[in-house]
C-alpha cells in the first residue's frame, strides 16, 4: 500500500468532484445562481426547477462522470490498488457535495454516487436504478427514490464485495458513501415524514428548502 497514491487520488478525486457543473450549466442557460433557488443545490433536480430538463439531464450525465472519471484514472491511468479507487470515488463524493470552487455549497452525492456504483461494478448501478426511478416515477419524491436508490446500490455493492465477486476494498465506497448521501438528505427525510416535501415538477420558489438535489 502506498499513502502517496492515496493522497494522490483523493486530491485529484475531490478537485474532479469540485467542478460545479450545476452552478455552471444554470448561469449559463437562465443566468441564475441555481443555490439561491428551490433546494439551494447545485444537483440536477434543482436545475431542473430554474433551467429546464434538457439544461438538468446535461448535469446529472456531467455530475455521474466525477466519480467515474476518478476511479478510472486510479484503476486503469495510474494502475493504483483497489483501497485508492474507493478512496478517489469517495473524495470525488465529497467534492461534489462540498466544492471548493463552489463555496462549498453542491449537491447531495446522488449523481455522483450513482456514477461510481456503475464503475465499481454495473449490476449495483442497475439495482440502484431498478430501485429508484420507479419510485420516482410513481410517487414524484425525486429524495425518497435517490435514498432508496443508493441505499440499494450501496448494500449490493457491499455484499458483492463481500462474497468477492469484486475487490473487497470497494465495499468502503458503499460502507462510507451511502451515509453520506443519507445525511445530506436529512431535510428531506424531515419533510417526507411530515407530507411538505415538493415533488418532481414543481416550481422552485427561492428558499424553499425541497427537493433532492
């Protein structure tokens, strides 16, 4: 093991996780601060609600590439050791959640998180999708498909790297970054219990705190 490689890719995982692609995107097509609408998140739901679906979809595919290209850059560029590819996958997490060139300010980990459940292995990508677009499309919470969602792809992934159908170190990219995401849902959590979370669809009042991203 080497803690130069691990420093190497957290570093490099955290910056990639730091490009604020929603920020962005959203000055761009509307010339707004999508942080100071809807949930204040930089994620694709909320730039769904302030520049439109095709702006959105362009920032979940760019949010999905962080953690994607971070791992791939540790496995196959550099050839680093299982235990580095999770740790850039998850500071790739972090970054996106907590983007230095953001103000810290970004998203909740779902796109991103989703992205690296693909690359570590495909099949707990696809039970996360199964899992959370359906929920999603039948009960318009964007929040309660993505927990469900990564909830699921995280303990796939888990049981997947316990049984050694993958490398057992990428089990800590599921043990560490589904709380992650679960955290940073917590108000939606809140207003899921109480009936006030807003659903897919509906307009982004400034500071309105619903929504997922």
């Amino acid at each position: 093991m080497s803690a130069v490689d691990y420093v190497i890719f957290i570093a490099v995982g955290y910056v990639i996780g730091s490009v604020p692609f929603g920020l962005l995107a959203a000055r761009f097509a509307s010339g707004v601060d999508v942080r100071e609408h809807g949930s204040g998140k930089t994620g694709m739901t909320n730039v769904i609600r302030t520049s439109g679906r095709k702006v959105g979809a362009a920032v979940l595919l760019l949010d999905m590439s962080k953690a994607v290209v971070a791992i791939a850059l540790a496995r196959y560029a550099y050839g680093a050791e299982p235990g580095v590819h999770a740790a850039a996958g998850l500071a790739a997490l972090v970054g996106h959640n907590f983007p230095a060139f953001a103000g810290f300010r970004g998203g909740r980990g779902i796109a991103s998180g989703w992205g690296g459940l693909f690359i570590f292995t495909p099949w707990s990508g696809l039970i996360a999708t199964a899992v959370g677009i359906p929920l999603v499309a039948i009960t318009r919470y964007v929040s309660l498909g993505s927990i469900a969602g990564a909830t699921a792809g995280s303990v796939s992934l888990i049981v997947f790297a316990a049984v050694g159908f993958v490398e057992t170190e990428y089990m800590w990219y599921g043990i560490v970054g589904a709380p992650l995401v679960l955290v940073r849902h917590h108000d939606n959590v809140a207003r899921l219990i109480r009936g006030t979370e807003r659903k897919l669809g509906a307009g982004a009042a400034s500071g309105d705190g619903g929504g997922a991203e």
